[in-house]
C-alpha cells in the first residue's frame, strides 16, 4: 500500500517483537524489524523510517546509545523515538527523556495506548514540518513590521505577551497558546498593507481584512480568525463584519481584549499605575457589553499578578 508510515522496531527479543509488529501492521503501518542496536541504526539511516520504536537491552548498542546516536545526527532529531520496556523504574525513565526519547511505555503494553502513541507522534511530527517554512515567512512579515511601523511591532509583541498568559490562564494547551501567541504577534500584520497617508477609507478596521488575506493561504483558522476578527465586538458593534457572541471564537476573544486593554494602558513608562486605570476603563467597556467578561476576568487576574511582582521587585531593589 502506498503512502504508509514506515515504524523501525529495535527488539532483542524475537517473540516480543512479533507481538509489537501485528498490532502495528494490522493498523497498516509498514514496519521494519532489527534484533540489534548497531542493524537499527544502519536501518535508520538506510530507510529513513517515520518512527523507531526501541527496547532497552539491544546487543551491540543498547537502546539509549542508539538514541542517543540517532539524535546526534541532525536529520534524526525529529525523528520520533518510543522506548518501550519492562525496565519502568525512575532512572530507566530519566535516562531515557535525557537521551531525547519522546515516549517512554511500560511493557506489558496496551493495544491501543500504542497505537495511540504511535499516532501522536506521526501527527505532531507532521505539524512541525509544515511549521518551519511557516515560521521563516512570519519572521519575514515581523522584520517588515518593525521597521514600516516599529510602535506596531512593539503593540505586536506586548498584546502576543499578554494573549499568552490570559490563554494559559484560561487553561489552553500549549497548541492553542502557541496559536494565540502567532495570532496576536500577527493580529495587526494588515498594516504592511495600508497606503500610510490616511487614504484608506475603510480604516480602522480595513487593515483586518488585508492582514486575513495575506495569511489565509497558510490554512490556519484560527490565526486567520484572531487577524480578520480582532477588532470586533462581542455585542456585535465592532467590525469588519459585525460578529457577535459564539461567532467569536475564544482565541478572538482573547487577542480582542487583549489588544484594548493595550491601546488603553498605551505600553508607556510608569504602566503599573496606568495598568490599573487601563483596567477600570475596560470594565466599564465589559459591562457596555464589548469584551467576554470571563476573558476580561483572567485578564485582570494576569494584569494586577504581574503588577504586583512588579512592585515587589521594585521595591526590593529600593531596599
Ligand atoms: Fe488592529
């Protein structure tokens, strides 16, 4: 069948490893076997496999020097590597994270905690190759904000800074914290966009609409939705198309927010004291119905925690 994802197994013991492979290429994965931990390594770099999964008792290189080899090598530091073994005490688990194992399972193994595993990883893997010629053209588009408009930029990465607390103080996974951060660092990218000589007629919120065109060929909903999106209302009276209540998703919400408490408090010297100012002119805009009043909650949490700690280092250092 082609197409398949190909997973290296390193195994010592052959009945062990029969059982592995049957689960596996009843999930259709293509798999190949090694008794040995100097085979494996020559396989790896032979067939360049999707995943290795491993043992820890391997003739000739055990599995911590073979992944050890592995990740040294840096076309395998992506490669996804699960330990699976009977070997399930603490120094097995420590020695096997600081070797750059991504997955440590105890044998006896469950069916599907393994192929869930092994899926996991193939996904993820995935997602971080897509990510990297991505992540090149954002660092293109910030380098051109920071120099067209380098009050922009520094708005930019304050409002990423703050969407990133309030999203992990909402509970977020850290996929969807990343997302948030991108989104805010690019919310306002549509100013490359504008003339600069305050001929854009449809300003403010037109810069929305040029900075969702410029992304939507990456395939990224959400950062398309937090750039188009960021300056609407959750009462519906913002623009560029008038979104309100569930049409908003949380992400939105959350750079949305975000973006006015900054534009309130205005990142200037002396932002402790506008900090609290900035959120009592935004309760006010809560309660007129603007912001999610959970959103505006966390973000208040996050804003005087981190005014405190402010005023606590100050005045340590005046001590
Ligand atoms: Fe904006």
């Amino acid at each position: 069948m082609p197409g398949r994802n190909c997973v290296l197994l390193a195994a010592d013991d052959a009945s062990h490893a029969a059982i592995v492979r049957e689960v596996l290429e009843q999930a259709h994965y293509r798999v190949l076997v090694a008794g040995d931990g100097l085979q494996a390594l020559e396989i790896a770099h032979a067939e360049r496999p999707d995943l290795l999964i491993l043992g820890v008792t391997l003739p000739s290189l055990n599995g911590f020097e073979l992944c050890s080899r592995l990740r040294s090598d840096p076309d395998m530091r992506t490669l996804p590597i699960i330990m699976l073994t009977s070997f399930n005490e603490p120094p097995y688990r420590i020695r096997a994270e600081q070797v750059g194992v991504s997955r440590f399972m105890a044998a006896p193994f469950d069916r599907h905690e393994l192929l869930t595993t092994v899926r996991t990883l193939l996904d993820r893997r995935k997602w971080q190759a897509q990510l990297v010629p991505f992540q090149e053209t954002v660092r293109c588009l910030l380098i051109a904000l920071q120099h067209r408009a380098p009050e922009v930029f520094s708005h930019s990465q304050r409002v990423a800074c703050l969407a990133g607390d309030v999203g992990r103080s909402l509970l977020l996974d850290e996929e969807q914290v990343q997302e948030l951060v991108l989104g805010a660092l690019l919310h306002d990218i549509g100013k490359l966009g504008l003339t600069g000589d305050g001929t854009d007629s449809w300003e403010p919120v037109y810069h929305a609409v040029i900075g969702a065109r410029m992304l939507c060929r990456f395939r990224r909903p959400t950062l398309c939705a937090v750039v188009r999106s960021h300056h609407e209302h959750l009462n519906g009276t913002g623009g560029p198309d008038g979104l309100a209540g569930e049409d908003l998703a949380l992400p939105v919400r959350i750079v949305a927010i975000c973006n006015r408490f900054d534009r309130l408090t205005g990142g200037t010297p002396g932002r402790q004291r506008k900090a609290r100012e900035g959120l009592e002119a935004l309760k006010i805009e809560v309660d007129a119905g603007l912001w999610d009043p959970r959103v505006a909650e966390h973000l208040r949490e996050v804003v005087l925690r981190s005014a405190r700690l402010s005023e606590a280092v100050a005045a340590a250092g005046r001590r």
